[in-house]
C-alpha cells in the first residue's frame, strides 16, 4: 500500500475544486473520490477538507445546497460557482506550469544535463 501523502499548501483547494467540477457532491464523497483516484496517497481528513470547504464557499468560488444523499442523510452537496470554474482553470495552468518547470529541475539535478 502506498505511503499517505502530505499536500503541498494550497493542493487541496485545487483538488477540491477539480473533483467538485464534475458535479454537485458532498464533503465525505469529495474526500472518498480524492482518496480513491490517488490510489489511498490522498486522505484528506475532516479537519482539514471542512474547513477548505467553508472557506472556497466564502471566497464564492462554491455553492452548496442541502440534499439527501443516498444514505438517506441529510449533506451539504457543493457546486462550483463560475467565478470557481474560472479559478480551477487559472490554478490547474499555473499547477502544470509549476510542475513542469519542477520536473525540468529534477532531470539536470546535480548539473548532469
């Protein structure tokens, strides 16, 4: 099993907001999908996705609506806004950009080209 992967700051935003993108979903299936699609590299605990959460609501990058989910519960089920739409692709260009330029570094690491 792979070892759990501490996220760099601000990687959790992006993640929620790419997993939200694909449709309205409530906090636990955010955090089961980031879990699965990582292979269980991913976890992201409570205390750390809920606050996340309220936080891209209150920046109006998200909108929540109180639904049943399919355990009957009642949850709050997220949506991106479209000031978020616009957000997750300025942060997905700039996390490539990021990444890209990182993977560069690491080829020439130790001056062999």
């Amino acid at each position: 099993m792979p070892d759990r992967s501490d996220l760099p700051q601000g990687t959790l935003d992006l993640l929620i907001l790419h997993v939200i993108a694909a449709g309205a979903i409530h906090g636990y299936g955010i955090a089961q999908r980031l879990q699965q699609i990582s292979r269980d590299v991913v976890q992201v605990p409570q205390g750390s996705l809920y606050p996340a959460l309220h936080r891209l609501e209150n920046r109006g990058l998200l909108t929540a609506d109180w639904k049943l989910s399919d355990t009957g519960r009642e949850s709050k089920f997220y949506r991106l806004t479209a000031k978020g739409r616009r957000q997750l692709k300025d942060e997905e260009a700039s996390w490539l950009r990021l990444t890209e330029a990182i993977g560069l570094i690491l080829k020439t690491a130790g001056g062999a080209p």
